[in-house]
C-alpha cells in the first residue's frame, strides 16, 4: 500500500509538506506543490483517503530547536513560548542541539516529520539551506538569538557585536589592557559578531587586531574550567576575560576557586548572560543582559503574526545592556 511518506520520498519533500498540499494549503510552493502532485499521479496515491485522516488540525505546533534548554537563557525563551500558546491548546516540541550541525540536521526532520507549522532554531549556521528549503515548502522559520548568515530569514537575537565593545570599553575604561574573549563555536554567527565587535573596539583604541586574544570552543563549563587553566597559569596571564556565556564563565570561576584566584583582584570577568540565581554569587557578577524578555515577547508576536498570515522577514536586533556589579576591579599601573 502506497503511502504518504512514500509520496514525500518520490516527491523529495517532507511528510509535513505532503500534508499540506493534500490539505490545499496556500503556504506551499509552487515547485514544490507540484512535485508532490507528480509524484501522487506516478504512485496512484489516493489522496482523498489520506486527506479525510489529515482534516485541519484545530491546533498549531511549535517545533523549538535550541542547543540546551538547561542554559538559563533558553531556559527562560522556552518558558514564555509555553505560557503563551500551551493554553490555546498549541504544541510545542523541543530538541537539543548541542550546537552540533549533525543533531541539528535530525532535529529538523524530527519536527518536519511532525508537521511543525513553524520553526524557532538558534542555528548552527550550516544548515541554513535546508532550513530554506524548508521555508519554502511552507514552514515557518524563524532564529532565535542568533542572526542568519545570509540574511534571508527572520530573527530575532541581541545585538553581540555591540554587547562585546561595550564590554571591552568598559574594562579599558577601568585600566585592563591585558584582556582575553572566551566564547563558543567558530562557525556560530554570534560568535562571528563578537569578534567583530572586539576588532571594533580595537580599531576604536588604535590597538593592532590580535591585542586581545579570541578562543572559539564550546558553550560549556568544561571549556570555561580548561581555558581558565591554560590562560592562568602562561607567562603573561590576562587580568579580565569576557566570557561569551554564564556557562563558560561557571566553569572559569570553578577554576579559580579551586586554585586559589581570587576574582576580581586577580581576575575581572564579564559575561554575556547571568546566572539564574545570580544574586547568590560572590562576588556579584558583571554581565552583557541576554535580554531573554524582550526576545521572549517579541519571538511569540512574531509566532502570532505567522499563524495569522502576517509573516516579516525583518531581523529584529535588541539593543544590549551592560549590567556592572563587582567582578571587575580597577587595575591601575599595568604594564602590557
């Protein structure tokens, strides 16, 4: 028996999209409306059977793929897309990436294969095509804190690039020249943008580019705990790092607890994001704010308008805050 997941492997489509034109949906391409009808007409599929088991739904479903929802940022964007659309009846199903392209890749179809009407994704960055043709066949896309490479789908992130100068002035600002940028994956757009924003800075400062030392690895406190090691203990150890989030800098200050350096007398630090009892920690910590409230508010408007018919394709850049408390301290008299 012929099915309709035979018809989306002729058609080259997913499930999801085969649904969708079984359903007349207007969201569907036209290549791709016609590859499904072609490859119905080939097989002798009897769409009408399928199409009484797949009536419209009475609900939408929110695929949200993210790459770990125990971070307190995504965490929070999570939360507010739950309350907003659980009690409407809406679906939301969640993956996690890791920030690694492969699982990402499985994520996706995983949601496709579930006929997610939109995508939240904080992209790895290569697997932007796909995601493309999925937005062609009729799928929302929309990124979530991470801007699209090459600008053709909407998001909507805070602005890392300005996060980092305004992090960088402020330890200029209170004497540190001796200063390294801690962060995540190299292909990340986001992290792309910070070091942007650090050849910014340096530019601004008449400094020449590699003044301020940048490593790429792994949104983890693995990461954080061995770069802390391996920059305190070289010939000429930075006195402030910028973390690139709260999970590198856990994993930092464990190391300097652990080995007896006392921040910030001995170490500055700034984060981007804070911790979710932030409050507890000692001492308390300087951070660029994930702004997760306003990119909740406006991710969940920006769901609606699509459910409505009144999708944008505008990337929506919210403006950082630098949240000062006290693990930075002035460094006066420093020789680089």
């Amino acid at each position: 028996m012929i099915t309709i997941k035979d018809v989306a492997k002729r058609a080259g489509v997913s499930i999801a999209t085969v649904s969708r034109v079984l359903n007349n949906s207007d969201t569907v391409g036209e290549p791709y409306r016609v590859a499904v009808q072609a490859a119905i007409e080939e097989l002798h599929f009897q769409p009408n059977m399928a199409a009484r088991s797949l009536k419209k739904r009475p609900y939408h479903t929110i695929g949200v793929i993210m790459p770990d929802f125990s971070t307190p940022f995504y965490e929070q964007i999570i939360k507010r897309i739950e309350r907003d659309f659980r009690h409407t009846g809406d679906l939301v199903l969640f993956v996690n990436t890791y920030d690694d392209p492969a699982t990402e890749r499985q994520g996706i179809e995983f949601m496709l294969e579930r006929q997610a009407d939109v995508l939240l994704v904080s992209s790895t960055g290569e697997n932007e095509a796909m995601l493309q043709r999925v937005r062609e066949a009729g799928v929302g896309v929309i990124f979530v804190d991470r801007r699209p490479s090459d600008g053709c789908f909407p998001a909507v992130y805070m602005d890392k690039r300005r996060g980092m100068r305004q992090s960088l002035a402020y330890l200029e600002e209170s004497g540190h020249k001796r200063i390294a940028v801690v962060t995540g994956p190299r292909q990340l757009a986001s992290n792309y943008d910070r070091y942007l924003g650090t050849m910014d800075h340096l530019y601004e400062q008449g400094r020449e580019p590699g003044e301020i030392p940048f490593y790429y690895g792994s949104f983890s406190k693995e990461y954080g705990y061995e770069m802390a090691a391996e920059l305190l203990t070289s010939d000429l150890p930075p006195t402030a790092i910028v973390a690139g989030s709260a999970v590198i800098t856990a994993g930092i200050l464990l190391y300097c607890r652990e080995h007896g350096v006392a921040v910030p007398e001995q170490l500055s630090l700034i984060s981007f994001g804070d911790f979710s009892a932030g409050d507890l920690i000692e001492p308390r910590l300087t951070y660029i704010s994930d702004e997760h409230e306003v990119i909740g508010e406006r991710l969940s408007a920006r769901i609606k308008d699509y459910f409505d018919g009144r999708s944008s394709d505008t990337v929506d850049e919210v403006t950082p805050t630098l949240v000062v408390h006290r693990s930075v301290c002035l460094q006066e008299g420093e020789s680089e």
